[in-house]
C-alpha cells in the first residue's frame, strides 16, 4: 500500500461520495434534459447538487455552473469575461504564482490584443496589495487571483483584494481549487464575483468542477451546442460526477474544523520533526495563512527529483518543488517567484496531507526521508564542497 502525501495533486474519492454516485451510473441514468421520468429524476438530482455547491460558498443556486474541472473553470471565467466587457476595457490583472491553467489563459489572450499585468508577491507568497492598486487602470476589468496556493499552501487576503476590486467596479474572479473543502468561502462577504473549484481536491470524483459566477455579472459561453447549464456550456450533464461533487462539498463543510485540526497537527509534527533531523533546509510560504495539510520545503543540495524516485521507491507519493517530472528543467515558477535561488528552488518537496493520513505514516516518511536526504547529499559535489569549507 502506498503512503500517499500528495492530496493537493487529487484525493481519494471519499466512500460516502461514491455511494451517493453510484445509482447514477446503471440505474437513474436518464438525461436531465428529458422530460420524462428518469430524465426528470436526474434533473432534480443535479438540482440538488447545485444548490449543496452555493450554499458551501453562500451563493445562489443560479450562479452555480457545472464544469469538466478547475481548468475549464478558469478558462471560462478569465475568457468569459475578458471578451463580455472587452468594449470596456482589455486590461486584466494577475499574480505570479498564479496555476498554468490561469497563466497560460492570460499569455493566451494577451496574443489576442489584452494587456495582462502579473503582480509579484512577497517571501511568504502573499501578493503585493500596493502593487496591486498601483497596477489598475482605466482599462482593466477583470482581477483574477488564487484564493490559495497550490504548491506552497499561503491562502492570499482575499478579502482586501475583493475589497479593492469593488472599490475599482473591477471584477474580481478567484481560483479556489484548492482552498474549496481546507477554507471557510462567502462569496459575498469576500466581494468574489467569480470563482473555481474542483471535486477531487476534496475528496469528490475526478473530471467534475463548478464555477459560481454572480449573476449581475456577464461572461460568454465557452462550449457551444446545446442550452445546458443556463445556455453557457453544452452537452448533457455528467450526472454521477454532480451528484459526487455535491455530496463531497456537504460533507467536507460539514465536519471541517475537526477534518482542519486533524490534518493541521500531522503537518505541524511533520515540519517540526524534519527541522530537528534535517539541517540546510528552508521553509516555504506563510506558516500563519496556509492551508492545513500543506508543507513545501526546500533541501539544500539535492535534487527534487531524486528525492522523488528515491521515496517513491519506499512506497512514499509525493511532489517536487521543481517542475522536472513533468518535462521542464526549470524549477517551480512559484518558488522562483517567492525568491529562491535556483539550486535551492529545484530541491524542494511538497507534502499534503490529507484526512486518511495516519501519525504512522507520517513517522514512515520522516524515517526515509532522513536517510535518502542524507544518502544524497553524501553523493553531491555541492555539498562535499560545503562540508570542505569548513560547514557542519
């Protein structure tokens, strides 16, 4: 069985949820679009799934889109929106740290003649509030900010931010994909006019996201076809996985502070045992505003890739602050951004832990991991060199 320490990569679907699930894939499986009964059984259920997404958020019922995940969410806010008010203004502002499905929507549309302003953020990954306001302009329409980090777990001011948007008549949109199901969300206390989440990142199935977009707010539709989802997005609804993401929203907002606190000790014993067993590290993002399983920290020299396959051969999954393994040589965007230097950025490892972790796995981890980051670096020229000049 393997130690799995990578939930914010996906999560396992929870049992309730696929109990709840599976009815719709061999017995109600009619098309909610069908008028009669098993169609309109559907329809109900779909319903009832959106109205347990709104509530989560405190939105309403009708703000509530179903989507293939948060990378279509995201994709269809930013461009939704961008080309409904592009008579009013091309410019749109984002952050750094931003996730690719963002920062590759907006190089996108700035090839289709928007202007796109990436904000910086500071040591801990919090964005600049003051470059933010000092980067508004007449033209800009659109503020489009993560509610939470994805690699190094700092949860952004995302009140301050809606505040300043209002303030502007700017729209504010926010990527929530993680923050959904770790983090209380009231969109309308928060002034979020606009915001992505994913089902699998909270314990829900995987292919099935929403998006909430305020109704007084206007986006064009991004799949044509059909009139589903309130003529924004065609093509018939994924019964099983709406029913799983509503269910897996109920149920992670109705047990989370206990869920939160769990996790939040495990990740708290966690970074406290490497920092007494591993020395030359450093700790990344906002240990105060960060989501609770969340740990990313850097091992100075070695590699995040070796670090990888080494604990994958122990039976340990987890992810690197370096974007290798996924065919770039480049380390992460997000630790370059926060300023780590190269040879520090590309050896970092992020650990999630999440509700089905056990302090047992976690003394498993911290075992091997104290023994591959001493094997490694007994192999690196880089820190035969630290240790020849004179460093213990």
């Amino acid at each position: 069985m393997d130690n799995y320490f990578d939930n914010a990569a996906t999560t396992r679907t929870d049992d309730e949820v696929l109990k709840e699930m599976l009815p719709y894939f061999s017995q109600s499986y009619g098309n909610p679009s069908s008028i009669y009964k098993i169609g309109r059984e559907n329809r109900k259920a779909v319903e009832e799934a959106r109205e347990k997404v709104a509530k989560a958020i405190n939105a309403e019922p009708n703000e509530i889109y179903f989507t293939a995940g948060g990378s279509e969410s995201d994709n269809t806010a930013i461009r939704g929106i961008a080309y409904a008010y592009k008579q009013r203004g091309n410019h749109i502002i984002t952050s750094k740290i931003e996730h690719p499905a963002v920062l590759e929507t907006c190089k996108q549309l700035e090839k289709e003649g928007f202007e796109v302003s990436y904000i910086g953020v500071d040591e801990k990954g919090i964005v600049n509030l003051e470059e933010l306001k000092n980067s508004i302009k007449e033209t800009t329409t659109l503020i489009t900010i993560m509610f939470a980090n994805n690699e190094i777990g700092t949860i952004e001011p995302i009140k301050e931010i809606g505040k300043i948007a209002k303030e502007n008549n700017i729209i504010f949109h926010t990527d929530a994909v993680q923050a959904v199901g770790s983090v209380k969300i009231d969109v309308k206390e928060m002034n979020i006019d606009s915001l992505s989440l994913s089902g699998h990142k909270f314990y829900g199935p995987k292919g099935i996201g929403a998006l909430y977009v305020k109704k007084s707010v206007r986006f064009q539709k991004f799949v044509n076809g059909g009139h589903q989802e309130k003529n924004k997005r065609a093509g018939t609804e994924n019964v099983p996985g709406i029913v799983g993401l509503g269910k897996a929203i109920e149920v992670a907002y109705s047990n989370l502070e206990e869920h939160n606190k769990k996790i939040k000790e495990l990740r708290d014993y966690y970074v406290e045992e490497v920092k007494k067993r591993i020395p030359y590290i450093k700790i990344n993002g906002d240990m105060e505003n960060r989501l609770p399983g969340n740990s990313n920290i850097s091992f100075r020299f070695i590699e995040g890739e070796g670090l990888l396959l080494n604990l994958d051969l122990k039976g340990i999954c987890a992810s690197s602050g370096s974007a290798c393994t996924s065919g770039s040589l480049d380390p992460s965007h997000v630790l370059l951004a926060i300023g780590l230097p190269h040879e520090i950025a590309h050896g970092s490892l992020r650990i999630t832990i999440g509700k089905y972790n056990t302090k047992e796995e976690v003394d498993y981890l911290l075992n091997n991991l104290e023994e591959i980051v001493s094997r490694l670096r007994n192999m690196s020229p880089l820190w035969e060199e630290f240790i020849e000049g004179g460093n213990k």
